[in-house]
C-alpha cells in the first residue's frame, strides 16, 4: 500500500510538472503568434567616403586613413501604419556628373535616385508613409525629409529646440531648410512605441546630437533587430567605443554607449550599423525585405 502511494505521488508530481512545460510553450507560442507581422524595407540614400577618418575619434587613431560609408534610410511596414527611418543625402546630388566634395574636403558625396522613384520600386508612394523619423538631424539623415511634408514627424522633444533654434538656422541654414517643411510634428521625451505593441520602438540615446535616437524592431522571422544611427559608424569604434570629434557631447555619448549595449543584450538584438557597408550588404535590398 505504501508503495503504491509513494507511486501515484511520483506520477502526480510529474503529470504537474508536465502540464506547467505545456503551459508555457502555449503561451510562448501564443505570444509569438501575436506578433505582428512587419516589414523591414533597406534603401541606398547614398555614398559618404570619410576622406579624413580622424574625425572619428577622440585620439589620432585613423590618422591619414579615409573609410566608405553606406548611407542607408529603411520603410517599416506595419499592420498599423508605415515609418520611414532616416532620410538618406540631399537630392540635389542625383544626376551630378561626379561625386561632391565639400569645401573642406572632409566628406566626398554622391546619390544616385530619389526616394520616390525608390519608393515606387516597391508600389508605395510618398503619400503612403504616415510617420517619418530621424535618427538624427545631421546631413547625411535628412536628405530628402521635405518630401514628407505630409507625414507626421517624429522627433526628439531635444533634437526639435536644436535644430530649430535660432542659431542653428544662422550656422547650419542647409540643415534647418531640410526639415523646415516638416510642419506635421510629434515631440518625444524618451523611449517611443510607434505602434503601441512593443514591435517598433525608437530608443533615445543622445550625444551624437542632443535628441539622437536608434530603432529597435522585433521581427517575426528575423527575431529583433537595432539600427544603430550614428551610435556608431564602423565595427572598430563599436568594439573600441570611439567617439568622434564632432559629436554634441561625449560622455553622454558614452553613457549611451552602454545603454544600447544593455539593450541588445536583454533583448538579443541583432546590431546592424547603419553607416556599415557590410551590415547594408546583409539586409535585402528593396524591393526586397525583412521580415
């Protein structure tokens, strides 16, 4: 009798045991199958060479070095809505017959088409993107921020009083007049959920620029993912935490540095490092997705 007992608690034991793993696996698959389903569209907004890569840290590291960057700008397709992230080089380089150089010779720049021939190779127009978001408003992310007039901006509560200021309009005109068209806005103090589901969140990470931030997207298939802005520019600075020269404050940069390194890592993100050739290599390119 007492052999039997002791038996029908072990059985009991592990028929509990048993349903709690089942429990949870439905409930993972649950959660899975309630994500919503978005795509993850990567476009070419042009080629920036970096002719004096010294100005990508702190110390004479990349002293007489110059370094190609992609210049990528990407189309969220969400059940909810469409986000357009970053905004690529200025149009006024498609058709110029060579690359521009600036006055400096800091930068060598060129674009080949525009975002609405872009937009058109996978059946969108630019009416068809409800919200537009920046990581930052240097000139190499605004490009052709204007032609969304009719969008919703989204942007930094901080980034918004920096570009707008009336300083800047004085020092910085050419950036100003690239978003000045962008009358439709929505100011953000922190973290933003664009859709409310916890799929396309744009993470506030200053330093580079007062109000600069990165996106993080968590995919169905490809599982989540982070674009990185200008948190960094190339492997080495990511592996060193390297700061450039022209950065708007350093040891915020730094301090972001740390959080987005936290983040990924809580959420097993993939990196991809928006000014890398290599990582704008790995994506599918338009029209093409990620899903």
């Amino acid at each position: 009798m007492k052999k039997l007992l002791v038996l029908l608690l072990v059985v009991g034991a592990f028929s509990c045991k048993q349903a709690k793993k089942e429990a949870a696996e439905s409930e993972t698959a649950v959660t899975e199958a309630a994500k919503p389903e978005i795509k993850l569209y990567a476009f070419s907004g042009g080629t920036v060479n970096a002719n004096m890569l010294e100005l990508f840290s702190q110390d004479t590291t990349y002293t007489g070095q110059s370094k190609e960057f992609a210049d990528a700008f990407y189309v969220i397709v969400h059940p909810k809505g469409t986000l357009m992230w970053d905004a690529g080089l200025p149009e006024s380089l498609v058709g110029l017959p060579e690359p521009f150089t600036s006055p400096d010779g800091a930068f060598t720049v060129s674009r080949k088409d525009s975002v609405a021939n872009q937009l058109a190779s996978i059946d969108m127009t630019v009416d068809d993107i409800d919200f537009i978001a920046l990581s930052h408003t240097h000139f190499d992310h605004i490009g052709h921020a204007n032609v969304f007039a009719g969008s919703t901006w989204l942007v930094q509560e901080k980034e918004y009083d920096f570009v707008t200021s009336e300083d800047n309009q004085k020092s910085n005109p050419d950036i100003y007049n690239s978003i000045k068209e962008l009358t439709k806005v929505k100011k953000i103090n922190g973290d933003y959920d664009v859709f409310g589901d916890g799929s396309v969140v744009m993470k506030f990470m200053p330093g580079h620029t007062p109000g600069h931030q990165v996106l993080y997207l968590d995919m169905v298939e490809h599982g989540p993912l982070m674009l990185s802005g200008d948190m960094y520019h190339f492997y080495e600075n990511r592996e060193f935490r390297r700061v450039p020269i022209f950065n708007y404050d350093v040891a915020l940069t730094k301090k972001s540095m740390g959080e987005f390194e936290a983040f990924a890592e809580e959420k097993g993100a993939k990196v991809y490092l928006q000014h890398s050739k290599e990582d704008f290599e790995k994506l599918p390119q338009a029209p093409n997705y990620l899903q």
